[in-house]
C-alpha cells in the first residue's frame, strides 16, 4: 500500500497465496520470478532465521536464509532496489524505520537496505505507552500497523504502509534519475 501511495504501480510475488493483497499478485518463488520489465523492486526475505521473535515461535534453523542470495539477485536486476528486514538481519540499515516516527501507535523497527544508497532521517523513535511487536489484542495490532485489509496474522509480516511510502518517496527518486540518465 505504501509503494502505491508513494506512486508506484505495485505487483506482488509471494509463495504462499495473498487472497487480501490489494494490488496485481503473483503466487511465485519470488526468487526465480522473472524480474525483468520492473522500474524498481521491493523485497522482503523470510525473517525468521533472524528475528528476535522466532526464539518462543520456533527454531530459527527451521526457516530459510535468504538476504545474500536476495542482494545478490536484486544486483543483477539492473534497477534501483530496496530490501527490508527485521533489525538483526544483516542488512545495511539505510533507514531504520519505527511505527512510533510515523505517528503510528506501536512499536515495530524494520531496516531498508537500498541500491542507490537512499537516505532520511525523520527523528527518534517515541515508545512510551505504544503496543510492542506482539499483544494480545492482535487485531488491534494490525490496525495500529495501518493495515486494516488484513487479518491479524498476516498483519504479523506486513511492513507497515506507512515505512513504505516513505521510502518509496526515495525510491521513486531514483528511478527518475536513473530513466533520464
């Protein structure tokens, strides 16, 4: 949603089906769908393997790594790229982003690491009395997230629309220079 509100034209590639995606979808592997014909790419490797969370959801080696093949690929795709993770994956954190900077009313920090080096600061993070990653009113969750078309589960791996659209002001920045290069 984010992307879209930036200006993007968005299509969506997931292995698993996305019946709430509002947008163009693609049930794929997104790491052999064909990327060609794209402006810009956003991707969203499986966090699991290195989410703080994962530890009382699971085991962290039950879940795939997936950042340096995705950096690698999105490389060789030739575009302006941005890939998001939890804060302890390794990727480079060009914006390090929190619900609470954007008014939002929860706590959640995702990292972006962008191709062209993309860069904002928009201040602090503002915690106090704002829901954490989890609570128990998960649908409640998901609407602070702004994401109201999903359900709470989903909403558990949703970027917030709100760090979307920021970044995409950026992203959209950089395809436009890159087109009148």
């Amino acid at each position: 949603m984010g992307y879209h509100r930036a200006g993007f034209d968005v299509v969506g590639v997931d292995i698993n089906p996305q019946p709430r995606y509002p947008f163009a979808f693609h049930q794929a592997d997104a790491m052999t769908f064909p990327l060609d014909g794209f402006d810009a790419i956003h991707a969203s490797p499986p966090c699991q393997f290195y989410a703080n969370v994962t530890a009382w959801r699971g085991r962290p080696a039950d879940h795939p790594d997936l950042i340096a093949a995705t950096r690698e690929r999105l490389d060789a795709a030739g575009v302006p790229w941005v890939m998001e993770n939890v804060p302890e994956a390794p990727v480079r954190p060009d914006f390090l982003l929190c619900g609470s900077q954007f008014g939002l009313k929860v706590r959640r920090h995702r990292a972006f690491e962008t191709s062209p080096r993309l860069f904002s600061l928009i201040g602090p993070c503002r915690h106090r009395g704002l829901l954490p990653f989890m609570h128990k009113a998960e649908r409640a969750y998901a609407d602070a997230l702004g994401c109201d078309w999903m359900t709470a589960r989903e909403a558990r791996e949703a970027v917030p629309p709100a760090f979307t659209a920021h970044v995409g002001q950026f992203l959209l920045a950089a395809v436009r220079e890159a087109v009148s290069r």
